[in-house]
C-alpha cells in the first residue's frame, strides 16, 4: 500500500483545517463550546492520554506489563511534539467511543475505521493508513465467497467495522460470534475449530496468517481508512495530530513504522 499517496491526498484537508481553525480563533470566546480536552489541558497536565484495546496485534498488544505498537508509537509522536509524556489505557474496543466523548482520553489510537456512524460522535484525524477487511479460514477450507460462509461461525471483534460487515452481509444466514478481545481469544477458537472463520483488518489479518501458517485469507471485504480519534470539540487537537500524521507519511517514517511492527510482532 502507498502511505505517500495518502499523504498527498490530504494535504488539502490539513490546509482547509487550517483555515477552518482561523475562523473558529476569530470568533468571542464565550461562543466557543466548553471541551473535555485541548492542546493547553494536555500540555498542563503533561500528559497526553491514549485510549486503546491491546488485542489487536501489531497495533496494540502487551508484551511484558506495557502495551506497545504501531498506534503507541504514533501516539508517542504525537505526544513528543506537544512536549509531554504519553499515558496509554486499555479498555474494550466497543469502550473506546463513549471514553474519548467523555474526555477519560484525550486521543483514540486502535486501527480504528472512519465510518458515518463514528463521524458524528468522534473528530477523527486524516488518515494514517488505508486499509481493507479480510476473512480468514483454516487452509483448505472449502471457503472463497459469501456464500461458502452460509451456515457457518465468524468471529469478529465487538464494535469494528468488520462486525458491522458481517452482519450486514452474513447475519441472515451465518452464526456471528462476537469477542471483546481478537488476540489471542478469537484467533485460539478458530485454531480449535470452534470458529470457521474471522473477519479482521488486513494488516492484521496478513500478519496472523504469516505467524499462523494453517491460517489463510480467503476473501476481502472493501477499503476502510484508519485515523485518530478525538472529542468533536478539540479542533485545536486535531490540528496538532494531522500535522504529525502528514509529517511521517510524508517523510516514509509511517510505512517504516507499520512495517517494522509487523515483521517484530511475527518473529517475537
């Protein structure tokens, strides 16, 4: 995948953010909503604090007592160019919306897919990765379309776009078993035949396969764009994350990152 085109792409969103930010500093302050975070709370407090699911492998998982990962070290970006420490707290991935509404998180960092749904809830940064969904199933099941999944149990991950997927496209004819946790919860049951397949990111899904090599992809199921999310209010935030964001595609540093990840998580 070419994270450089990403980054072209969206440098006419960072300049319209800019200009949008300029309005919004033009404006009395009394008109300007009260936010849970911003760019001064965090650099008060000295922190900024990420929410994130550690089961999702090798964007976030625990390796010792610390959760490590492409996102934590994104977020540690972000958070050096703000000029303070990073807190990461785990939770639930289905957790993770309502956390960052209420302020418990300054930023969300979880492969975490734009979609309408979450657009009207959360501020999302520009893209840091595009992405697809994969199917995987046991090598050599007699699974290559939709259709093959009739009657059959996937797995997937509680609030992920790959659940809303599965049951929009599956739920009249296949039994959708939903898990908090992907890593190691699902991807043990498909190994014990208590699943027939899982839905994933593709990242993931390709990593998995490659560690699990009586694991195959069978299918993808479309596009999905991965991006930080942020309470709707912190414009001044998303100003700060976007810059970050643009600075490491542009520079390579994304694609190095993603890909030195995948190739420690696989041989750990």
């Amino acid at each position: 995948m070419d994270y450089k085109v990403v980054g072209g792409v969206v440098l006419g969103v960072i300049i319209g953010i800019l200009l949008a930010m300029s309005i919004l500093s033009s404006q009395p302050a009394a008109q300007k909503p009260q936010c849970p975070t911003s760019v001064d709370v965090i650099k008060q407090r000295g922190k900024l604090v990420m929410g994130t699911s550690a089961d999702w492998p090798p964007y976030e998982y625990v390796e010792g007592s610390a959760v490590v990962g492409i996102d934590v070290d994104i977020a540690r970006r972000i958070a050096q160019s703000l000029g303070v420490g990073l807190e990461v707290r785990d939770m639930k991935f289905s957790a993770l919306i309502e956390a960052v509404k209420r302020g418990d998180v300054d930023v969300v960092l979880a492969d975490m897919a734009i979609t309408p749904d979450r657009e009207r809830q959360v501020l999302f940064s520009i893209p840091y990765q595009v992405d697809t969904s994969v199917v995987i199933a046991r090598r050599g099941a007699p699974i290559r379309s939709v259709e093959d999944l009739r009657g059959k149990a996937v797995g997937v991950q509680v609030g992920t776009v790959q659940e809303d997927w599965a049951v929009k496209t599956l739920g009249n004819f296949s039994k959708i078993v939903r898990y908090d946790k992907v890593y190691p919860y699902m991807v043990e049951a498909l190994r014990k035949g208590d699943l027939d397949a899982i839905v994933v990111g593709g990242v993931v899904g390709r990593a998995v396969v490659k560690r699990y090599p009586e694991f195959e992809i069978v299918m993808s199921t479309g596009v999905r764009y991965s991006a930080v999310a942020m309470p709707l209010c912190a414009q001044d935030l998303k100003l700060e994350v976007d810059k970050v964001i643009y600075d490491m595609l542009q520079s390579g540093e994304m694609e190095r990152l993603i890909s030195s990840w995948v190739e420690k998580w696989l041989y750990s």
